[in-house]
C-alpha cells in the first residue's frame, strides 16, 4: 500500500475512535470560565493582541485568532515552525489579558500546493472557469484529506483546548455559500459543481461518499433540454436540490472532524446576508437556473431558508448571521420582533419578508429550523459605512433577536477614527447592553 493510502487509512482509523470519545461530553470551555453568567459576550475580529489588555479592561471577552492553512503549511507535509510559535505567542497573550478565543483555522487560505496537487480537484463552474482561491471541499475528497491531515497537525502542534470556539465556512471569505462568481458582468449565476468529481458517475470518483452523485451529469443551468428531451422544472429542481445538499454536507464534515479532533466548545457556522428568498429560487428554477433577477445569489447556494435545516444539530453548533448593521431591511437595520416566528420561512409574504433585515431573516429562518443557539457580527465598514450610534444598533438588533454575543468587524476600526467605532464607543455599548 503507497505511504499516502496509508495516511489516509490511519487517519479515518484515529478520526473514528475520536469521534467515539467526544461524544461521551464533559464541561465545555465557555462554560468552565463563567461564559453562562453573562447576558452577551463582546468580542473583535482580527484582534491585535497589543490591544487585549485594554480591551478586556473596557469589558470585551472574546478575541478572534485567525490561523492560515497556506502559512501554517507552505509546502505538502512542512510546517512553518516559526509561524507555529507566532500563533502560540498570540494565544499566550490573549490568554494572559482575560480573553477567550475564537479561532478560524483557515481552510479557505489554502497553500499553493494545494490546486497543485489535487488540479482536477478545484472548483470549476458551467463555463469551464475555475476558482482556486478557495479549496474544493465540497466535491473533493482528497483535498478533504488534506484538509484533515493540516487540522490534525494543528491540533498537535497548537492544540485545540485553548479555542472557545471555532468557526466553519466554505467560501472565501470563510462563510456558508459556494464561491464568488468569477465574472461580475454576466447575468447567469455561476454554479460551481463542474469539476471531474461533481460530474462523475463512476464508483471510483474521487467525490466524498456523503456526496450524492449529480442526478444529471452534463447538464448545464439554462439549458432547456437534456440528452435530447425537454428538461422540466422539477428536474432542475432536483439539480439545485443535490447542489444546495452537496455545500451543507462540506459543513457537516468540518463539524465531524472537529468534533473528532476532541474540540468539545462552540462550532459557529458562518452565515453571510440574507441570501435568496423562495420566490427568487422559484423563479431560477422556472427559468432552469437561466438569467434572472437574483441568479448570482442562486448560483452561490445561499438558500439559507433550505440550507440552515441541512446543518448537523447537535448542542455546540452556533449559527452566525454575519451582517448585523449591514444596511439591509426597511428601516435599516431593522429589528426581531415576536410575531417572526409565525412566519412560514419556507412560503413567507415576501411583501414582508423582503423588508426585514439579513438577521432578522436569518433568525427566522434558525429558529424555526430548531436552532437555538444563534450569534452575530457587524457586517464591516466595507459593506456599509459606520456612523455614531451604529454600535448601539448592532445590540439592539443582537438583543432583539436572541443573540448570544457579538463580534465587531473589525479590532483596528476601534483605533483608527472610525466614526461610531471607537474602542470609547464599544464601552460604553457594552455599559448598556451587555
């Protein structure tokens, strides 16, 4: 048997017998240091650990530590050790000044070698383009294999133990949905499940085993007939269904081999906007998953109202609406209200659906899917502009909807002039809300 047969054998072998342990349960991190007498938590992203003290003093508790796969392993079974021990350094240091951590471990900073490798394994889509920004976890078990083997280095070299939490995406931003469309210009969503795997009907195919094999390989949205006869809408329909069912499975393998890996505190699953509504989705599929109105948000799976359900249940796994204050609703940044959860998410009125705000949707859609554990983050400067005040719209909307806690994007707009984001303004925030 070849040395990478082998890995890979012992590998599934030791994920296994990890699996089994983990789900014997013990005392959670967060709760271990008093994480549940706290009304919300408050935290940054991408925290500087010069700041940590001095954040921990104006009542933050969360840091966010971002560890990347490309420099944590730069070539094929090498390790930066030097990198290693700047990351150690760092946990040390938030440690030290009070703050738990929230870890990514960054699956969507994939190392060159990578798309080397593996180039039948990257993410291509109807036009033959490919998207190697971002590893294909969803369709390729081989890069899932490597995936495994660097987070199992991880944990040896680093440890687990020290993360309150752990976030889980797919995308390049690390968040819920397939990749961003490489064309900004064409009308067509672009669907990223084109690649030799994704196409496959042979037993031999390198596509993970929980991946259904695609119900009609060759076909391509917007095509109106195939292999000769009329494609109908309830075909295209089973087509986006495997499509939605493929991305929720690359998030289920993340929370199995962290779960596995002994990782026993929050698995958060990021979810950006709103994404599409069902009458959007009703109509990609009358057209055939052609041109329409809101074809680029079909074609990157964000179905959250379908895909949310699909997620693994279990009492660590946290949904994450990653756009609070982010412009959305009428008004803006509109809140939770009660009567949200009369709302059929599946056939809402979308006269009244589409004016709510990504988390207020997102929430909706959470709750009645029977996730109980919901947080948030601020959406960023980038996607809309902070002001004075913004912070306290952000704990109103994270009160209103349950949130357990919030993450503010991003630790350097506490510092540098930001309007409404300054680490005075988090403060006295928190002095309020928290």
């Amino acid at each position: 048997m070849r040395l990478k047969e082998l890995r890979r054998a012992a590998l599934g072998l030791i994920t296994a017998v990890l699996l089994v342990l983990a789900t014997v349960g013990f005392l959670r991190r967060d709760e271990a240091v008093g994480a549940a007498s706290e009304a919300y938590w408050f935290g940054t992203l991408q925290t500087e650990s010069e700041e940590a003290r001095a954040e921990y003093k104006n009542g933050l508790r969360v840091a966010h530590l971002q560890i990347d796969w490309d420099r944590f392993e730069p070539e094929q079974d090498v390790f930066d050790e030097a990198y290693v021990d700047e990351i150690k350094d760092r946990i040390e240091s938030f440690h030290d000044a009070g703050l738990r951590i929230e870890a990514g471990l960054g699956l969507h900073h994939p190392p060159d070698w990578l798309a080397k490798a593996y180039p039948w394994a990257v993410y291509v889509n109807q036009f033959g383009e490919h998207s190697a920004w971002t590893p294909n976890i969803v369709f390729s078990h081989s890069v899932r294999f490597e995936a495994e083997q660097y987070l199992t280095e991880v944990k040896h070299r680093i440890g687990l133990e020290d993360f309150w939490a752990l976030r889980i995406g797919v995308n390049e931003s690390g968040e819920f949905s397939y990749p961003t469309p490489v064309s900004q210009e064409r009308e067509q969503g672009e669907y990223w499940a084109f690649d030799d795997n994704a196409q496959s009907t042979s037993p031999d195919t390198d596509r993970p085993v929980s991946v259904a094999q695609n119900p009609y390989p060759g076909w391509r949205p917007g095509d109106r007939t195939y292999r000769g006869e009329a494609f109908t809408e309830q075909q295209a329909r089973a087509w986006y269904d495997w499509y939605l069912a493929s991305l929720a499975d690359a998030v289920n393998w993340q929370i199995g081999v962290y779960t596995a890996l002994g990782h026993t505190g929050q698995l958060k699953v990021l979810i950006p906007g709103t994404g599409h509504l069902p009458a959007d989705q009703q109509a990609a599929v009358a057209a055939r998953l052609g041109a329409t109105d809101s074809a680029r948000l079909v074609g990157r799976g964000v179905a959250f109202f379908e895909t949310i359900g699909m997620i693994q249940h279990q009492s660590n796994v946290v949904l994450v609406s990653t756009a609070l204050v982010d412009g959305t609703g009428k008004p803006r940044d509109n809140e939770c209200r009660p009567g949200d959860a009369a709302v059929d998410v599946r056939a809402p009125d979308e006269r009244t659906v589409r004016d709510w705000s990504s988390t207020r949707w997102v929430t909706a859609v959470a709750r009645a899917e029977g996730f109980d554990r919901l947080s948030g983050e601020s959406a960023g400067p980038q996607v809309a502009a902070y002001h004075p005040g913004v912070m306290d719209t952000a704990a109103r909307q994270m009160a209103s909807c349950g949130l357990e806690g919030l993450m503010w994007a991003f630790d350097q707009n506490l510092y540098d002039g930001t309007p409404g984001s300054s680490l005075a303004d988090y403060a006295a925030m928190i002095r309020r809300h928290g």
